[in-house]
C-alpha cells in the first residue's frame, strides 16, 4: 500500500514539472527579448532548446507508465514566472535588467533543481532505472544552467564594477566630510 501511495506522489510530481516545464517554454522567449547581451539572449535561447527536451524526456516517462502528462498547474512555477514578467516591466538600465533576469532565472533553477532530485530520487525508490536516467540527465542540464547563469551574474557584477566603485569613492567623501563638520562642532 505506501509503494502505491509513493508511486501515486510520483506521478503528481512529474505532472507538477510538466507543467512547470511547459510554462519556462512560453517564458523563455520573452526573457531572452528582454536581455541587453548576445550572451545572455543566447543563454535563453539553449535553455529554451534544453527545456523542450526536458518535456520531451518526461513524456517519454509518461508513455512509459501509461499516464497523461496533463494535470494541475504548478503554482510554485506560475508565481515564479509572473514575479519575472513584473521584472521585464521595470525601468532598468541594460545591465541591470541583465542581472533581475538572470537573478528570475536562477531562482526558476533552483525551483526545478529541487523539484527533479525529489523526483529522481522517488523514481530510484521505485526501482524505476529508465526514468532514474532520463530524471539525471535533465537534472544534470538544470544545474549546468544554474553554474551558466551564476557566470554571466559575475560577469555583470565586474562589468558594472567601474560604477560601484564610483559610488564607494562618492560615500567615501561624504563620510569625511561628515566627520570633518563634527570634529569641527566637537572643537568648538
């Protein structure tokens, strides 16, 4: 009876990442439009390629367990991708719509990361060994985006260093003055 009631998790969870997957489908183009770079556009772009292979490797699973990869929507993913459309809408300077959309995308990341090592590992329970390594290899691709995404945020953050460090020597200044104008009352 518990294998049963695991099996049944299981298939709720897959349906769960289907739908998630499908809704970064229609996420991804917009996200890869909204970026400044070639370089992040083009990380979108292979995302986008990978993921429909993610829908395909889970209908694979599907077929295999005689189930329909439809079910109810997964609201975790919803949310996530509504929180990133909010961010395309914002008024940001290139760079720093750069680093909201890679900061919506790693947060989408980790959601399947989660989402697909729970699944695999349920999929091992259930001695179920194709699924097992169909669920790796999209789990593999997921966290290659996540290191991927983590690079270009770096890349971002030295690009933009020239300004932080403007605004560091700015407060350094105004700090000085500061202390100045109140060693000055403390004098008098």
């Amino acid at each position: 009876m518990q294998k049963e009631s695991l099996r049944q998790l299981y298939i709720d969870e897959l349906k769960d990442l289907y739908s998630a997957e499908t809704q970064i489908v229609k996420a991804l183009p917009k996200m890869a439009k909204a970026s400044s770079t070639a370089e992040l556009r083009q990380a979108f772009e292979e995302h986008l390629r990978q993921t429909s292979e993610h829908v395909s490797r889970l209908e694979q699973i599907f077929e295999m367990i005689d189930e329909k990869a439809t079910g109810k929507k997964c609201l975790g993913m919803e949310g996530l991708v509504k929180e990133g459309a909010e961010t395309m809408k914002e008024d940001y300077e290139d760079e720093v719509m750069d680093a909201a959309l890679i900061a919506a995308a790693q947060r989408v990341e980790h959601y399947e990361i989660a989402g697909y090592g729970t699944v695999r590992a349920m999929a091992e329970l259930l001695g179920e060994s194709e699924h097992v390594s169909l669920l790796d290899q999209t789990l593999d691709e997921e966290k290659q985006t996540d290191e991927k995404l983590t690079q270009l945020a770096e890349n971002i953050g030295s690009e933009m260093g020239g300004a932080t460090e403007d605004v560091d020597e700015d407060e350094e200044r105004e700090i000085g003055s500061r202390k100045a104008k109140g060693s000055a009352r403390r004098a008098a």
